[in-house]
C-alpha cells in the first residue's frame, strides 16, 4: 500500500528514535564494567522503559492501524421476531487517511465477503479530511471514489444499507450519495427501506447524521409497519431517543476513541456522551445499540487498544437457538 504523505514524518521520526535508542544502549554497554550495581539497574530501567515506550508508538501509529480484526457479537431482543439475522457492519473508512485506500477498501470487503452475511451496513465517513470536494486535488477526489466504487463487490442477498456522517456533510452529501448508489448502496437520511425474506419482513432505518443534520426517528419510521426493525446512525448519540421497537441500533464515528490506555480509557470519544455509548455493546432501556470502532482514523493517524474491525452481529429472538457458524476460509 502506498504510503501516505503524513506518514512520512512518522517513520522518519521512527528511524530517528532508533538511532538514538542504539547510541544510548551503547553507551550504557560501553560503561558497563565502571559503573556501580545501583547505577546499572537505574540505567538498565531507563533504557528498558525507552525501548518500550519507543516500541509502543512505532505500533499505534504504523502497525495497529492497518490491522483489521472481525468481532462476533450476538444479540438475542425481545424485540425481534423474525429468523436469525447476520449483518456485517463496516464504519469509518475514510478513505484518503494515512492508513486507507481504495485498495485496503477493497480488501476489507473481500473479508466482509467471507463472513457470508444476509446484509451488510455502512456507518458513514467514507471520506477522510473536513474540505469540500472542490478544494481537494483530483487525486484525493479520484482515491475516495475509488474507495466507494469498492463497495459495489460486497457480497450480501438483502443487499447494502447505508448512513452518511460528518465527514461525508463536508465533502458534499451528493457527491458521496452518488457514489454509493453508482455502486448499489441504498443510502438512508431519516429514511427507511423494508427487506422482505423467507425469515420474516424487516425495516431498516437510517438516520441524518448528528453532527451536520438532524437525525430524527419520527421521520426515519413514518409509515414503516410494526415488523421487525434496526436502526442505523453514524453517530451513537441520538441512542436515548431510540423508540420502543427497534431491537438494535448500529452506530460508528468515535472509532472507539483510537486510543484505550491502562486506567485512563478512551481520552478522547468524539461524543457528546463521553464513554457512555462509545465503543461496543450498550443496553439501556430495553434497546440494544452496538458502536463499531470502524476502520479509519481521524485527526491523528493513530489506534491503541482499537484496532480497525468488521463487525459481524448475529440478531436473534431470545430463546431461538444462534445459527450454526458455516465453514469458511482462513483469511
């Protein structure tokens, strides 16, 4: 994969860091034998701590971020009545951001490929950076469709559903809209679509985005029938108004805050709702909602603790036994 402008001054700051962590060591191997024994381990444990400190940032900022782990959740609802449901659930790519390109897209729908989904769901964020599509150069403008131009090769029989988020406002909702229905997406803003099936009838709701629009679940559900409904939204936000019927709701853009550390949490969630709905599976008030640490980064291209993911939620009525897991390829 190409690597991004950004990154450069990440890895020349890397090659830096290891040429003076190798002057430093030795320098402490060279004054080993006239040094006390308390003067080797104080400086024997500054330099294990530098080593690991400098190992640590070569990771977030250049190994986890082009993982890609798959995460198995099952929800069993009240609320859902219909057969088993399996939905792969891809959040934040942002194509043009230092670790994402067209290419990787296209990987990523080749493993959501593999999970042999009934549907799949995009969360929004599709393109990287806050400028218009007019201020950005013709070869970002050509990686970001080519990223979305991927999307037409996911593989699902009830088809793909999908939000818009912030990042998409400010590049421009039309042209991210286009480009998602040029590769047979379904894009939902405060709209609804029902998937008819032999397991039963189900509407799946997507709201504006809750940064640049108004999401708003009235609109979203105007006239669906009382079946068996999911509710999409870029942002977890919006999660307290969720109504009383939808047996889950899927949500993305705080990327699980990119960053987890050891007794602090997430510093940073991109939420108004701080860590209370950032990252995984929250139930409150008798609804489900599943926040997905996406694939992109954003600000800084940088993950800890939160490497990109696909999702594959398995939705069920309680009481019905899960679906038996196919055998598949070892990716």
């Amino acid at each position: 994969m190409r690597l991004h402008l950004q990154l450069w001054p990440v890895i020349a700051g890397a090659a830096l860091g290891l040429a003076l962590l190798a002057q430093a060591s030795l320098r402490y191997l060279r004054r080993w034998p006239g040094r006390s024994p308390a003067q080797r381990r104080r400086r024997g444990l500054a330099l294990a701590i530098g080593a690991i400190g400098y190992g640590l940032n070569v990771y977030a900022w250049l190994i986890e971020p082009r993982m890609l782990v798959v995460r198995r959740v099952e929800v069993a609802s009240e609320r859902w009545g219909g057969a088993p449901l399996a939905v792969a659930v891809i959040g934040d790519t942002h194509v043009g951001s230092p670790h994402v390109n067209a290419r990787r897209v296209a990987d990523i729908v080749a493993r959501a490929n593999a999970l042999h989904p009934d549907l799949v769901v995009l969360l929004g964020d599709y393109a990287a950076n806050d400028e218009p599509e007019v201020q950005r150069a013709a070869s970002e403008r050509s990686e970001i469709h080519a990223g979305i131009a991927a999307f037409a090769r996911l593989q699902a029989p009830l088809g793909v559903v999908a939000v818009l988020g912030n990042h998409d406002s400010w590049y421009g909702l039309a042209p991210i809209g286009r480009a998602l229905e040029a590769a047979g997406v379904t894009v939902l803003w405060n709209q609804h679509v029902i998937k008819d099936r032999p397991g039963g009838r189900f509407v799946i709701a997507g709201l504006a985005d809750d940064l640049t629009g108004s999401p708003d679940f009235r609109r979203a559900l105007a006239d669906a029938p009382p079946i068996d409904t999911i509710v999409l939204s870029h942002s977890p936000d919006p999660f307290p108004e969720l109504p009383a019927a939808p047996a889950l709701m899927l949500a993305g853009h705080t990327h699980c805050g990119q960053v987890s550390l050891p007794f602090l949490g997430r510093p940073v969630t991109f939420t108004r709702s701080a860590q209370r709905y950032a990252c995984g599976r929250t139930d409150e008030g008798g609804g489900v909602l599943y926040t997905t640490a996406g694939i992109g980064t954003s600000i800084l291209p940088v993950r800890f603790g939160n490497p990109p993911e696909i999702v594959l939620v398995t939705l069920r009525a309680v009481g019905q036994p899960a679906p038996a897991q196919p055998k598949r390829p070892v990716m």
